[in-house]
C-alpha cells in the first residue's frame, strides 16, 4: 500500500502544524513524528482505523493523533488521507 494526501488534506494538514508550531515548536516536531508514525501503520494495516462515528455508511475510516482526526479512504493499492481535523470540528455531512 502506498499513503497519499489529496491536496485539501495536505494543507489542512500543514495548517494544523503551523497552529501547533506557533505556540510550541516542539510540539509541532512531535505531533508530525507522531502522526507519521501512525499514518505509516496504515500502509501495512489499511482497516486499522476505525469507522467515522457520525458516517458510519461512507466508506472512510480515521485515525486519531493526539487530538487531530485523520481521515481516509482505501482505493485499490493506495491509502488516501482525505481530510484532517482537530477535535472540536466537526465534519460536513455527506450532503453539506
């Protein structure tokens, strides 16, 4: 399996850094350790995450770093990470 960001998740992601990093660099440096060692577990363990409580009929899963949701989706030999956020978001409905 190979692990990529679509564009929208790479900048959420990047946001997030600088949000952390703005307050604590150091923070930022662990946080990006810490969710690149999880995400790396996704390339061997795709199924791993768990269902999107308030989606579960969709076809994603996350994982959860800290206090950042990760979400994702498997197409074929490629784990895609589609949408990053922090705790206290929520995300969009299917129909918003």
């Amino acid at each position: 399996m190979k692990l990529k960001f679509t564009p929208s998740a790479r900048a959420q992601f990047l946001g997030g850094l600088e949000h952390i990093r703005q307050d604590d660099p150091s923070a930022a440096t662990k946080f990006r350790g810490k969710a690149e060692e999880v995400l790396r577990r996704l390339e061997k363990f795709p199924n791993s995450g768990r269902p999107i409580p308030e989606f579960p009929d969709l076809p994603h899963r996350e994982v959860i770093v800290r206090l950042y949701r990760f979400f994702y989706r498997v197409s074929g030999k490629t784990v895609w990470i589609v949408a990053i956020w922090h705790g206290a978001q929520l995300p969009a409905g299917p129909d918003d």
